[in-house]
C-alpha cells in the first residue's frame, strides 16, 4: 500500500500480507498523514512499515496493530520511520514478533505502551523508548500473537499501559473494549 497525501489504514482486523521482498505500507514523500489501527502487517523479506523521508513532515498514528514476520534479507528494521518529528505522532500499544529487527526512527520519535520481541537486530533504534517489552512476554504462536492470560503476563504488561495525548485507544485489534482493568495492557491485544 502506497500513500499519497493520506493513509488511513483502519479497517476493523485489517490483514496485510505484502509479496515477498516488498514493503506492506510504503507513507513517504507524498504522504502527510498515517493512521494505521488495528491491523496486521507482514511483510516477509522487507519492510512491514516506511514513513518519512528525511526533511519531510509527516503525522503518523501506529495502533492495536502486530507487525509478525517481517524484514530480513538486508532489512536492519522491518518498521521504519523517518521525516520531521511531530509531537503528535505515536507508535503505541502494538505487537511486533518474529521479524529480524524492530522499529527504528530518525529523531526521538515515541515507541511506547507495545511488546517488541525480534529475533534479531534493534528492538528500538533512535527512537525515545517508554514502556516496551523486549523479551519474555508469553504470546500464542503464529501470525496472531495474542497475549497468554499467564502470571508472567499479567505481572509485566496486564494494565500497565500510560494514556498520554495521541496515544487513548478504546479498542483492541479484535474490537475489544480497553481497558477492561484498571489500565490497557500492552501490545495490540487487551487480555483482562
């Protein structure tokens, strides 16, 4: 998917498989405005997400979405964002696994509220990081990496989540309310 001006990719369960060894969502140059919430993105042997490019302001809003097995094959980080740093922008409450690397920003851009479990590469590179998870979070296996209701879970990211301007999500990605504790849990999926 291409944008241009705008792109707004929030279908309820939107499911985005790119071809292999081609980006999944591709917000550049001519794209001012990215909202991605509550899908699925992967993209096998490249990008699952490019925003920006350098000088060029874009607002971009990231959540209750999984990024699952994507980059490799020369790709540092499957999610890439780049441009002019916008106080508005948020990469927040979502599940990035299996992918050879995670997110990676130019300037401090936000990554927060989100489970990121790579198997290889940066969790986070060049972003200011709030909130993550990077390992031992248990998670069902697959293309669906939903939260296991175990204690480990429920210690380290069961209503744990910060509510900060940009980033109050109401659903999760399979449409349920948040938070149905005293906080959201963290990644795209709410447990309890």
């Amino acid at each position: 998917i291409v944008g241009t001006h705008w792109l707004w990719v929030t279908r309820y369960r939107s499911i985005i498989t790119s071809p292999p060894l081609q980006r999944g969502i591709n917000a550049d140059v001519d794209c001012a405005v990215l909202n991605i919430d509550r899908s699925r993105i992967k993209s096998p042997g490249s990008y699952a997400i490019g925003v920006g490019a350098a000088g060029v302001p874009v607002l971009y809003r990231i959540v209750n979405t999984a990024i699952v097995g994507s980059g490799g094959l020369g790709t540092t980080n499957p999610i890439q964002i780049g441009g002019l740093v916008n106080s508005m922008s948020v990469f927040s409450y979502n599940t990035v696994v299996g992918t050879n690397g995670g997110v990676e920003c130019v300037g401090l851009l936000p990554v927060s509220d989100s489970i990121i479990q790579v198997t290889g590469g940066d969790v986070v590179k060049g972003c200011t990081m709030a909130r993550v998870a990077s390992s031992g979070i248990d998670l069902q296996a697959g293309d669906e990496p939903k939260l296991l209701d175990t204690p480990n879970n429920i210690q380290k990211v069961v209503d744990q989540g910060q509510p900060t301007v940009g980033n109050v999500v109401t659903y999760d990605y399979y449409g349920t309310k948040r938070p149905l504790g005293a906080k959201a849990d963290w990644g795209y999926h709410e447990l309890k």
